[in-house]
C-alpha cells in the first residue's frame, strides 16, 4: 500500500482499535486460479503471536480454504471511516481556487499466511468469541448456547475456520493533514454538517490529526 508521508499511521493500538471497530474485512489470498477475495467479520486476537492472530470462518462450501495449504500470504483490508472532501469547505477556494476535491479515509491491512481449521472445538470456541463481542452492545445479549445444541452441531460441520496470523501490519489515515490549517479546520465544519456516521467520523479524525494526536 502506498503511504505518502503525511498520512502514515504507525499507532498499533490505533490500528488495532479501527480494526475492531470495523471487523468486516476484505480477505485476498492467492488461489489456483488467481487471486480470490472474501469478504469476513474476523475477531482480532491480540494475545496470540507478537502482532496478533485473526479468526474467523468461512462456509464448508467456499473453495477458498481447500487452496490454503498451497496459497502464500495473503491480506486482510479494513476500511475505517471515508467520506468525500469538497473544495467547497475550503477558505482557500474564495481565496485563490488552487483547490480541488479528495477523499478521507482510514485503513489497515494485516498480511499474514492463512490456514483452515476443522477442529470441532475450536471452531464452537470461535464462534463464542465473534458472538460475545459483537452482542455486547444487546440489551439482551444473544448467546451460541442459547440455540438447541443439535442445531449449533449442524452449523458447525457447515463452516471452516480460518486463522491468520499477522506477520504484518499496515495503517494510513488520510484526514486533510497536507491541507493548509484553514482550510482543514474548515473541512471539519462541514463535515460534521454532513449526513452520515461516516463524516461525523472523519470529523473526529481530521480534529485529532489537527492537535497531533
């Protein structure tokens, strides 16, 4: 991924905080016939390994897990908050024009080589941790052994897990940091005018990139 120096993004925990925020991540490996992609909410194990280890699982009838033994390493992407940048925000439009549109945006890419899994307790162990994390926020938090146990047996023998450990990680953020001071004080005016969660987002990401923080 190309980084231009203004908007490197370093911050481990940064990353790992918008890689947990936005879990659904676009999985790219390589196949027998080419690259092959998949779209995954993966659950970001942070204790396992030196840069943490990704789990998730895809279904028995995707191909994409009996090609691991053979594939390299792959990449998982995570898009973070993006929204659309006008001139219009912008000071320096009424003031010179030397201005055109962009787009902000936050990602992260771990790269790692992928393998298949099988084990039936892993697997239940898996779904507990995706299930517990992402039902947090419930009133009344839906749990894996809420389900009849013969129906979670069948649900198991229909998927595959799939771990990842992260041989390495990638972030850029890039919020308006090579904009003149004026005009990105302005971009955060408008864009907390914007509609959308994703703009009050980036709101947030271009303020904090203004402080140095």
């Amino acid at each position: 991924m190309y980084v231009a120096k203004h908007h490197q993004f370093n911050d481990r925990e940064a990353i790992f905080t918008l890689m947990d925020s936005y879990p659904l991540g676009a999985w790219v490996c390589a196949g027998s016939g080419g690259l092959v992609a998949n779209h995954l909410p993966f659950f970001l194990d942070r204790s396992q390994g030196p840069s943490g280890t990704l789990i998730g699982h895809v279904a028995r009838a995707n191909p994409v897990w009996r090609a691991l033994p053979t594939a390299t390493a792959s990449v998982v992407m995570f898009q973070g908050p993006q929204a659309y940048i006008t001139p219009g925000w912008y000071p320096g439009k009424a003031e010179h024009g030397k201005v055109v549109p962009t787009w902000n945006y936050g990602v992260a890419h771990a790269h790692g080589v992928a393998r298949a899994i099988e084990d039936r307790y892993w697997l239940l162990n898996m779904l507990n941790r995706l299930t517990n994390v992402h039902e947090a926020s419930q009133p009344a938090p839906w749990r894996v052994e809420d389900a009849p146990a013969d129906y979670i047996d069948s649900m198991l023998r229909a998927i595959v897990g799939i771990e990842i450990p992260i041989d390495r990680l990638e972030g850029k953020l890039k919020a308006s940091q090579d904009e003149d001071l004026q005009d990105r004080i302005g971009t955060v005016t408008g864009l907390q005018s914007a509609p959308g969660d994703g703009a009050r987002a980036m709101a947030g990401l271009v303020k904090m990139a203004i402080h140095g923080k």
